[in-house]
C-alpha cells in the first residue's frame, strides 16, 4: 500500500515540483512496527516524524485515554469543573 501512495505522489509531483521530500506522520497505530512497514519506509527514504516525547506522560496512561473516551461519549458539559470532576470520577472508579 505504501508503494502505490508513493507512487501516487510520485505522478502527482510531476506536475508540481516545490517539495522533494516525504513525510511520513507516526501517530499510534501499531502497524508502523512492522518489520516490512519499516523496510518500505526506508526503500521509499521517506523521513519519520516521531511523536514528541513527555516524560510526563507514562504509557500506562495511553490504555486509560479509550476508556476515558468511551465513558464521556455524547456527554455535554457546561463548564471546566464539570469536565473535572467527571475526569476525577472516572479515575478514582479505575482499579490499579
């Protein structure tokens, strides 16, 4: 799939010459671990751009975000402390 993109691109930029160079955004889905995902990106010599890194932010906290979401689905709130409080909720109803 990467090759007919870069293909893709490749025709489009004929016409259109002002940027030679690819960019590829990471975000967290997983299939960019993939060994043949990554060898493709490296024969196409697209640049990676990384999510930038927060030491403040543990990866444990990533498994709660869904759940959170799931959660406060179709909620409207009226006001920040509304949100908080729901926000507090959740997380004091979470299990460790």
């Amino acid at each position: 799939m990467l090759s007919k993109v870069s293909n893709t691109i490749r025709e489009k930029r004929k016409k259109n010459i002002k940027r030679q160079v690819v960019l590829f955004h990471q975000d967290n889905a997983r299939p960019h671990v993939s060994a043949m995902t990554d060898w493709t990106l490296y024969t196409l010599e697209w640049d990676f751009i990384h999510q930038p890194y927060n030491p403040g932010t543990l990866l444990s906290d990533y498994y709660l975000l869904p759940h959170l979401q799931l959660n406060i689905d179709g909620t409207i709130f009226h006001s920040n402390d509304e949100v908080i409080n729901e926000v507090d909720r959740f997380l004091d109803s979470r299990t460790p």
